[in-house]
C-alpha cells in the first residue's frame, strides 16, 4: 500500500520550534534596542503575555478537562501576593546581574507552587461537582481568597498582604523578555502533558467520565491534576502581573477578572490552545485600539464579542490546535516518496 508517511523526528521538530522562539527574541531585543519598539507598546505586549498564559491555563480546566470553574482570578491573585510579598521580603529592588534572574525565577516558581497547592486544596472537593455546581463552587473560592487578602492583616496583627490599602513598591523586574519565555514555556508544558498519556485519559474525562472510569481512568487524580495544573500557571501569571504593576489591589481579582479570562477563553475555542493565543491578543489589544472611540468603546467590544458568539459559537477555531508537522507536511518536508512502501 503506497502511503506518504512522515519521517522528521520530534528532536528536529524541537529544533525548529527552539529555532524559532529563538529568532522572535532575538527580533524582540532588536526592535526594542532600536527604538521602533516603544514603552507603550513594550507595556501592551507584556498584557498580551499575562493574558495568554491567564486564558492558555483556564483552557486546560475548561476546554480540555471539560470542567467550568469560575475562580481562576483567585489563582492569579495567590501567585501575584506570594511574587509580590517575596520580592520585598528578600529586597530584590537592590540586586542586579546573576542574582537578580535567580531572585525573579525563585520568585515566579514559587508563586506557581503556592497557587497549585492552592488549587489542590480547593480542587479536592470541588471538582466532586460538575456543571452550574462547580461554577459555583469554584466562584465562591475566588471570592473567599480576595477576602482573605483584604482582611488577613487584622488577624495577624501585622501587615502581610496591607489589606485594601494595597501592596506597593514590588519590584518591576517584568519585561517583554521575560514574559514572552513564560509564555513559550507554559504553552510546551501543557502542549507536552496534552500529547502524553495524561492528557488523553484527561481528553477521555471530557468526552465521557463513566466510559473513562470504567476503561481504568483514575478521573478524580486527573481531575485534580488539571486544575492544579491550571493554578499553578494562573500562579506565573499573577506573579508577572504584581512585577508589571508595582502595586496590588484586592479589588482587581474579583469576579470579573475570572469572567474576562472566560471570555478568552470560550472566544478562542475551548479546547484550543490556538484560540486562547489569539483570543487573549485580540481582547487584550482591542480596548486600546479603541481608546479614540473612548465613549463607544465598551459598546463596540461588547457587540464584537455578542457578533462573535452568534455568527461562531465554537470559538474562532473550535478544537483546532496548531501542529508543525502538519504545516510540514503540506510543505514536503519529512515525507517519504509516493512510491516506496514501508518493509515488513
């Protein structure tokens, strides 16, 4: 049977893709060392990253596991207040060199850890509940974490988190650099566990629990295991985010910070690691682009997103997910010639 099968390894299919993260950072420092990169755009370009990462995170408890939580801005607000509260507390602002990148990577990892237990703890029991139940479920968490961080200091007797006065003076360390590595690093390690034998038995949960369950399934360890995933990188998200703005306020994880990153998400396509790419960008870059309509812009975002549910409600690219070896292909790279077949 005369069939064209793919031959490129994935060691070179790492190579390529290292190839080419390598030359958008080198792309990145070039236009920003010659100046046609400016600050305002530098500081929308770190917003597209923290937004990816927030939405490409969800993704992974909504699209992929399936699940609809509605807390993910009280990961966000854990991983910014550990990020943020550790750099003070080590007094990064005087570091530099060597030093200081240990310092921000210690930091980063360990918003993420904190997040993640986070999101064991408050994953045990919620994901026991499907549906509305969890969306529920899950909204309250988010809603008990911000109170918590307004009113823990009373109960200390110290200032930890500086209640809704806000935590400032964090040092800004986050750059379009140092985002766009989290951004390549968080998409390979969810597209890597996605395309490993976990990520399948997660995709069997979405598809049909009973039927996974009783193929040999463990659904509640990769239940948890996804949205633990998912805290852990709204955790790095969090932790940019406290770096990008210098000061934290309570206030801006309520509710509708876990809708925005909804919206991005369910935009995009759930279960597309794509979608939430472009979703997170175009939502994120468009109420700046409208700042000129300033009076109609929340109008004009508003019956974009409304157009958009009507006209696609699987999101911009459904479940489609972007593959290098199938672009490949359609190149002739990799392939074997029509006529050979393979020996027996």
């Amino acid at each position: 049977m005369n069939q064209r099968k793919a031959v490129l390894p994935m060691s070179a299919r790492y190579l390529i893709n290292a190839a080419l993260c390598l030359a958008l950072i080198l792309g990145l420092k070039g236009l920003s060392a010659s100046g046609l990169l400016s600050d305002y755009f530098t500081k929308i370009l770190i917003l597209v990253g923290i937004n990816i990462i927030l939405a490409v995170s969800l993704n992974v408890a909504t699209g992929y596991l399936g699940q609809l939580p509605l807390g993910h801005a009280g990961f966000m607000a854990v991983g910014a207040y550990t990020g943020g509260i550790f750099l003070k507390s080590v007094n990064a602002a005087a570091m530099s060199g060597a030093p200081l990148v240990l310092t921000i990577a210690a930091a980063i990892l360990l918003s993420g850890a904190v997040a993640a237990l986070f999101g064991v703890i408050i994953g045990v029991p919620a994901l026991r509940l499907k549906g509305d139940y969890l969306a529920i479920i899950t909204l309250g968490f988010g809603e008990i974490i911000r109170v918590v961080i307004t009113n823990i200091d009373s109960v200390l007797g110290f200032d930890f988190t500086y209640g809704a006065s806000g935590l400032k003076r964090i040092p800004k360390f986050t750059g379009a650099l140092n985002v766009f590595l989290c951004v390549v690093m968080t998409c390979l390690v969810i597209h890597m566990v996605m395309k490993s034998r976990h990520g399948r038995s997660i995709l069997s949960i979405r598809e049909n629990e009973i039927a996974a369950e009783s193929c040999g399934v463990n659904t509640t360890f990769y239940k948890v295991m996804a949205f633990t995933m998912s805290a852990f990188f709204a955790g790095v998200a969090g932790c940019l985010y406290a770096g990008n703005l210098g000061s934290l306020q309570p206030g801006g994880f309520g509710f509708m910070k876990s809708i925005e990153i909804l919206v991005m998400v369910v935009l995009g396509g759930m279960g597309s690691m794509l979608g939430s790419v472009v979703s997170a960008t175009v939502l994120t870059i468009l109420p700046e682009a409208l700042r000129s309509f300033d009076r109609y812009r929340m109008v004009v975002y508003s019956a974009a997103l409304i157009l958009m549910m009507i006209f696609k409600p699987s999101g911009l690219f459904g479940d489609y997910d972007f593959s290098l070896s199938r672009i490949l292909e359609k190149l002739g790279v990799g392939k074997k010639p029509a006529g050979k077949e393979d020996a027996r």
